[in-house]
C-alpha cells in the first residue's frame, strides 16, 4: 500500500494561518460577548430591568444561537466538533475520496472539453505572442543557450566505443533490410529521362579517345590482338591501322553527336538494366549482396561510426562555447523566425490551428487520463492534512459567516422577540 502523499506548503500559508486564527478568535469572541450580555440582561430581568432589556436578552440569546448553529456547521466540515462521533461531521476527511472524484470529474467535462480549450487558445493567440517573443534577440539567444546546455549534455553521454559499436550494427542492420536495387532502378530510369547520363558518356568517349591517342602502340597492340590470327601480315597491319583510325574518329563522333546509335544504345542498355533492377530475381540479389559485401568492409563501417563521433565532437564543443559560429547562427535563425511569424498573418493561422488541433486532440484523448491524476492524488492525500489545507485557503471567509450568523441571529432575536411581544399585547 502506497505512503499518503503530502501536500505541499507555501510560505505565503504562515500568512494564512495568522489571517485564519485571528478571524476565528473575532468569530469566537463575538460569540462568547453574545453568552456574557445574555446572561447579564437574563439577571437584570430577574431583578425587575426596564423593558428594553428584554430585547437586549432576545437579540443576545438568538445570536448565541447563530453563532452556535455556524460554529457548528464550519467545524463540521473540517473536523468532528468537539470530538463527538456526531453523524454527517468531518465531512472532508471522510469523504476526501468522493471529493477528489467529483472534483476530477468536473474539471473534465468543464475545463478539458474541445470547445473550452479550442476558444481559450484562440483568444490567446498564442503564435502572434511566441513571434514577438522569438523576435527579441535576448529572448532568441536564451533559447539557444538552453538548447545548447541539452545539445552539450545529450552529446556528453555514453562511451564513444559503445556507441560507436551500436551505430555500426544499426547501420548494419538496416542496410541488411534495406532492398537498395529497387530504388537503384527507378533512380536509374530517371536519371535517364533527365539526361543526367550524358556527361558519363561524354567522359568515357574522351578518355577513349585520350588513350588512343596518347598511347597509340598499346592501342594498335590490343587491336591487333582482336584480329584473326589467319589474316597476312600486311592485311593484318592495315586492318588494325584502319581500326585504330575508326575507333578515333568514332569517339569524336560520339563526342558531338548527341544522337549518335551508340548513345541510343547506350540508353536502352541502361533502361533494360533499370527494369532488371526492378524485376529480375537474380539482378535484384547479385545487387544487395553486392551492397553487403560493400557494407561490411571495414573501412565503410568504421567510417559511419566516424562521423557520428566527430560530429557529436563538433556538437559538444560548438554547444559549449558562447561564441561559436552555430550558436550565433542559431540565435539570428530563431529571431528571423520570431519576425516572420508576427509579421504574416497566414503563418500565425496555420501555427495557431496546429496547436488548436494538437492541444484538443491530446486533451480529447487524455481527458479521463487528467481527471484520474487529480483524483488519485486527492485520494494520496493524508485526511487530516487535506482537511487542514482546504480550511487554511477557505477559512478565514468561512469565520465570517460565524460574525454574520451571530449578527443575524441577533436581529431575528429582536425582530422575533417584538413580534411577539406585539402579538401577545
């Protein structure tokens, strides 16, 4: 079973409690004036008074009974008077539970419904009041330094090592589930239609053509090792110079030519290895276990790991120093951001109907949530501290309606009492 929660006291509460006793001892004292000129007027008309002292009685004998009648109905709430079991007394103690039950309810279908909460936050227009806020350059930088004490404690925690061991399995992991040939397709059919292949063929028909040129007996070497070998010397030497003149010309036209058969074969080579990439079984397989084999290289792997070390290294030390670079850019971004949003009014209409939706979707769905907190803590509560607190806030006004069931009751007493006399005359 859960320890009784206690409630939390303010220093403002010594206050209160000063306030309190000394209403009550106004409360009291007026009543125990009332007991003393009852009794004084009650003896003064067993010795014969004057008539008048009759209604002194009255007045003082109903107000002792006001007052009595009040004193016992505010004590009631806190406490049993004077100890006595009397039934239906020490109503919040006991009933402290029910309390917190109903209170939890009522703030529920009151406070939490959609359309409190909606026409609360439109009438505080919450995005014109955060823009002005952001504008300021103090406030601006404020907001970067407390993000930046987070950023510098976040980037602060765990072990390089360790961590650099998680991202390496992460990545891993997720390169593993990752189906990269598909995508590599649709990316390649793209590229395609966008022309961003071009420049490829263009450096490959140059470096072709370079290498001809530049190393022509290697060149003319590699072509006549394509020749058959059952052609004469001569012919077999023109064929490879004419081969070797063509092969030049031909990169040049490629070069210039861009609607060259070469470049259209070239394109339809790579649309037909692009719809393999999608489709083709094998493709698709040869492919990721192609990127496998790239991902656990070591190198790739330590390299992933190194960046996040480094740039969490950065992180840290730009969060920690007042003037670094980020922090100054950071701090001008937020401001600029500030003066947008008070400066467009569209702006602070989507930002204001994000947080309406966000704050009544939450409160919609967490509203039993809320009303149970407010219960469960009620409920926490020790009875007699709840029953102290609740009579330290509302007290003091409550004494008043002992002054005033004293007065009151002093005034039906001659209001009665002279009736009666005119009745009985």
């Amino acid at each position: 079973m859960s320890q009784p929660l206690r409630i939390t006291t303010r220093a403002s509460d010594r206050v209160k409690r000063k306030q309190l006793r000394r209403m009550k001892s106004v409360a009291t004292g007026l009543l125990l004036l009332s007991a003393v000129v009852y009794l004084l007027a009650k003896r003064a008309e067993a010795e014969g008074a004057a008539e008048w002292v009759s209604y002194v009685r009255a007045a003082a004998e109903a107000g002792m009974i006001g007052g009595l009648a009040d004193w016992f109905a505010v004590t009631a709430l806190f406490r049993r008077p004077l100890g006595l079991p009397i039934p239906h007394t020490a109503i919040i103690p006991t009933r402290k539970d029910a309390i917190g039950a109903s209170l939890g309810e009522f703030v529920g279908d009151n406070f939490l419904s959609e359309e409190v909460v909606r026409n609360k936050l439109q009438s505080a227009n919450i995005s014109h009041r955060l823009g002005s806020w952001l504008s300021n350059p103090e406030n601006a930088k404020q907001i970067t330094d407390e993000l930046s004490g987070v950023v510098a404690w976040a980037t602060s925690l765990g072990d390089d090592e360790d961590i650099a061991e998680v991202i390496e399995e992460t990545f891993r992991r997720t390169a593993e589930n990752f189906d990269v040939a598909k995508p590599l397709g649709i990316f390649l059919v793209k590229a395609v239609e966008n022309d961003a292949h071009t420049p490829i063929v263009d450096m490959l028909a140059k470096a072709i053509q370079d290498w001809l040129e530049n190393d022509p007996v290697r060149a003319k070497g590699w072509i006549d090792k394509q020749l058959p070998k059952w052609l004469p010397g001569l012919g077999k030497d023109r064929a490879g110079e004419w081969l070797y003149e063509r092969l030049v010309e031909l990169s040049k036209e490629v070069q210039s030519d861009y609607e060259h058969p070469i470049r259209r074969s070239i394109e339809r080579l790579l649309h037909r290895f692009a719809d393999q990439l999608q489709s083709d079984p094998a493709i698709i397989d040869r492919v990721n276990l192609a990127k496998m084999k790239l991902v656990d290289r070591p190198e790739v792997r330590h390299t992933i790991s190194d960046i996040w070390i480094s740039t969490k290294k950065t992180l840290r030390q730009e969060a920690a120093n007042p003037e670094s670079e980020l922090r100054n850019r950071f701090t001008v971004l937020i401001s600029n951001f500030g003066t947008k949003v008070t400066a467009d009014r569209d702006l602070q209409v989507t930002i204001n109907t994000a947080i309406e939706n966000a704050t009544t979707h939450l409160v919609d769905r967490y509203r039993d949530e809320i009303s149970d907190v407010i219960s469960d803590t009620v409920a926490r509560w020790d009875a007699g501290d709840t029953a102290k607190k609740i009579e330290l806030q509302v007290g003091r006004d409550l004494q008043f309606i002992r002054v005033n069931g004293t007065i009151v009751g002093a005034l039906a007493g001659i209001a009665i009492h002279a009736i009666g006399e005119l009745v009985v005359r």
